[in-house]
C-alpha cells in the first residue's frame, strides 16, 4: 500500500474540509461532496427548505434574497421583530453543518441548532444553542455574559469562544465560515477551520451552565435529541451563503454511556491520515487520540488547522496527542506546547520518573490532564496502574494514568479492579485483549484472549468513567482492518447486551 504524506493532503484538502465552498462555485457542491454526503439547505436563488420560525410560510418582509446571499434587513437592532428568524423545514441530529456569513459593522446574528420553534411562542427569538454572529469591537452584548461568552463565536450565553489557536483568524469586511459539529451529546464550533469552542450536553456541567444563564427558565434547554437549524433576525444587516450540511451516523450502541469509544493513533502506525479516517468511518468510531507520525510535533498552526478539518469532515474529534517520551525538559516543554497548538486538553506521556515535578510544573501552567501510559512487564518504566499511582499520588490531580488493560493484565494485575481503585486519575483508556497475563501475552482480537470484558463494562459504569476507551490493535497491524472491525463490534456488543 503506497503511503502519502497526510499533512500534504490535509493542507490541499484544507478547503474542502471545513471550507469547502472555496473549492466551488457559490451555493454548489462539488461531486467529491455530493459522494460524502453533503447536501445544500439552501439552493442560493430561492426560499425552498426555509420559513419563519414562528410562521407556516417564509417571512415577507425582513429578509431577501440578493445576489446568491440571504440577507436579513436592517431594522435598529430589534430582536426578531422585522422580518423573525428563519428555521429549516427538516430537523437534524447528528450532523456537520457550515454556513458563511458577512457581517456589518455593529451587527449581531447568530446560528442556532437544537431549536424548537414552538417552544418560545411569545417575543425574541426562537430558542435552541447559538453559534454567536457579532460585531465584538462596535456591539455591546460583547461585554456582557460572563467572561466573552456573548462574543463571536461562542455558545452564546454558556461558552466563551478560545482563540488562543495561532491559526485563528476572522474577515471584518468578507465572508467567514461557520462551522459545527454535532455526534450525539458532543458539539463543536470551528470558525474558518479553526476550533474554538467543545463541550457536551445532557450531562451535570451543561446542565449548571444553562442554570446560571439566560435560558434557565426553558424546560430542558439544549438537551433535545434532535432540532431545527436557524438563523437570526436581530434586527442587523447580515449576509448568509453556502449553508451546506452533512448528516452523520449515530454513534450506536454506546450511546447513552458516560464513555465513548475511540481508536489510539498507534493502532495506524503503518497508514497515512486518509487510510486512518477510512477505517475509522467503516466502523463508525469518531475518537482519535492523536500520534506524531499523523501530526508531527513541529506541525505548524496552518498544518494543525488543515488536520482538524480533515478529521472534522468524517465526524471524527481528535481529543489527546500521544503517546510521547519525555527524557529532557526541552521535550516535556515541546510536548506541552504541540498540545496546546493542536487544541486538546490531554496528553498521553512517558516521562523520565525524573521529569515528574517538571510535568507537575507544566500541568499547573498550562492547564492540562497528563495521562502517563503503562507498559506491562516490557519497560520497567510505569508497568502497571499501581506503578503509575505510587509515581503520580502525590502531585496534581490533573496528572493520571492511561490504563492500557492488556498491559495491566500482562503484568499481573486486573484491569477492572485497578479501574475502581485509581478511576479518579484514569484519564484514557487503551482497550485490547492479550492471550496470557504474562509477558508472553500477545495482543488478540477483543473477546478472543484473556481480559474479562464483562467486568471491565461493569467497572466503566460503576466509577462514571466518561473519558474515551479508544482500541489499540496491535495484531497484524499491516493489515489491521478485519481485527479493528471484530474488536470493537464484540465490546459494543457488550455494552449493548450486558447492560448492568
């Protein structure tokens, strides 16, 4: 199998991922969307697939269509009081959906998702998340929210939008993509290609954000299941094209779990990024904690930016980078600002026992989880979750473990067990199966070697773990593809027929 480079092809595919319409006429797609699945929500010449939200019919006044733009009508900054906001006819679930938009200078607008248009009947807007749309130097609601949580960008009223991506960038006078993601509770907002806010819903922290927010008082406030798409009309001349959206698949049969299933980068040692999001597509796992050899630790803010689209246009996230070694403090140092620059919130390390009270530095500096990788009897460094422990008890709780559980078991110890004893600092999760629980286990398929996967489940649901159990295959990993697919088809089997 011939290898390419994946940044190469991020870089040149950089549009026709999170951006596609640079590599397309306006209000068109291209066939290479069409065979992935993207469909236009509006077809740039008429209002079909729209109405207002609070009418059977497309509004008559306060919206235009000009020049391929929808245009909202200037009318003072009142919110939904000209011509309303507009929702599509359908509702979505799970879905990549990507809009430009041009603003005016002072204006405010916003993308919504999840909204029910009978669920606010009275005056204002139509109520559902918002991807905010505003002019933050001339607009007011700028200042207000809790820390710039009514800016551009940010899950308005809940989330604050990050910008701390070298790569992030905004157009005051053209045309900026907006982009989100949605797989089941996991959302994301990317503004041209760049992520900037990730959070989850239906759970405890979502659920006190919309406590201590504007939407407090509406029943179940972005927690629906499925939902409309909308645009607004808050009274300020904005201009919105190439609305474009791609329907995802559900992530069965572990939706409902606090975990999620993942895939480890390593598993895809001898494939480029291509082949890697391919297998991960066939089997419907959208979790990739992420290796140097997809994304080297040099990778440049443009290169990091156009490997997220990439990922971002098969539904997959990439939540953690590594694992790294660690055997100097410039290495340390360079791992922690690669992590920062890629934009997730955990590294997969193995430092020098040495370097740990650098590590603990670092973890307080930037604010981030390090999960240290055990390694069985193979590496004296770290063997098992109770090495692991003893080395990381007593320094910030942000710095864990990954408990890869056919090492664990190869060491002697019991991987469930071990889960309950230390899941407060369990931070990734690397699942396989070995045939022995010696140093001569070997890696197997998932249900054909050792590891008592029942109890594992149990353990995952008893301690609320709800970080990523992602499968490192590391048999005939030339050709891995039939023993991914068995692997996690019997753990979700599972997970589906052994529910307590």
């Amino acid at each position: 199998m011939k290898k390419i480079c994946a940044l190469s092809i991020a870089a040149c595919l950089f549009a026709g991922a999170i951006a596609p319409n640079l590599m397309a006429q306006d209000n068109t797609l291209t066939a290479e969307e069409v065979a992935g699945g993207w469909k236009l929500l509006w077809d740039g010449k008429t209002t079909n697939g729209w109405r207002g939200a609070k009418l059977a019919d497309f509004p008559r006044k306060g919206w235009s269509v000009q020049n391929g733009t929808l245009r909202v009508h200037p009318a003072g900054g009142s919110e939904s009081t000209n011509g309303g906001d507009i929702v599509s006819t359908q509702a979505y679930k799970n879905f990549i959906l990507k809009v430009d938009f041009r603003i005016t200078q002072g204006a405010n607008s916003g993308i919504k998702y999840f909204v029910d248009p009978g669920l606010n009947k009275g005056e204002g807007s139509a109520i559902g998340c918002e991807f905010q749309i505003l002019d933050d130097l001339r607009h007011p609601d700028a200042k207000l929210g809790v820390k710039g949580n009514r800016t551009l960008g940010a899950l308005y009223d809940l989330i604050p939008p990050d910008r701390t991506n070298p790569a992030y960038s905004f157009d005051e006078k053209g045309f900026n993509t907006a982009t989100i993601i949605v797989q089941g509770n996991h959302v994301q907002h990317f503004l041209n290609g760049v992520k900037i806010v990730d959070y989850h819903r239906n759970n405890q922290e979502f659920n006190a954000l919309v406590a201590y927010s504007k939407y407090r008082d509406w029943p179940n406030f972005g927690n629906a299941p499925e939902g409309h798409i909308l645009l607004q009309d808050h009274g300020d001349e904005v201009f919105f094209k190439n609305i474009k959206i791609k329907e995802l698949a559900a992530t069965q049969p572990e939706a409902g779990e606090k975990f999620k299933i993942g895939m480890a980068g390593y598993t895809f040692r001898n494939f480029d990024l291509d082949q890697t999001l391919d297998v991960m597509q066939k089997v419907d796992v959208h979790y990739l904690c992420i290796k140097d050899f997809h994304l080297p630790l040099g990778s440049t803010a443009e290169q990091i930016a156009a490997f997220h689209a990439k990922l971002s246009a098969k539904g997959v996230t990439g939540y953690a980078v590594g694992p790294i070694y660690m055997k100097t403090e410039a290495e340390v140092d360079n791992a922690f600002a690669y992590a920062k620059r890629v934009g997730v919130k955990l590294i997969v390390g193995v430092p020098n026992v040495e370097l740990l009270p650098y590590v603990n530095k670092k973890v307080k500096e930037y604010d981030l989880k390090y999960a240290i990788h055990l390694h069985g009897p193979d590496m004296a460094l770290y063997p098992d979750a109770d090495d692991v422990w003893k080395h990381t008890k007593d320094l910030d709780a942000r710095i864990g473990m990954c408990l890869d559980i056919g090492h664990d078991l190869r060491n002697g110890k019991n991987p469930a067990e071990d889960l309950k004893k230390y899941h407060t600092r369990v931070f990734d999760i690397h699942l396989k199966d070995v045939t022995a629980n010696t140093k001569a286990g070997r890696s197997i398929e998932i249900g054909r070697g050792t590891i008592d996967f029942r109890a594992f489940i149990a353990a995952l649901r008893e301690t609320g773990y709800s970080g990523v159990c992602s499968l490192e295959h590391e048999k005939n990993m030339n050709d891995p593809n039939l023993g991914i697919g068995e692997s996690i088809g019997y753990f979700r089997a599972m997970v589906k027929f052994f529910p307590y």
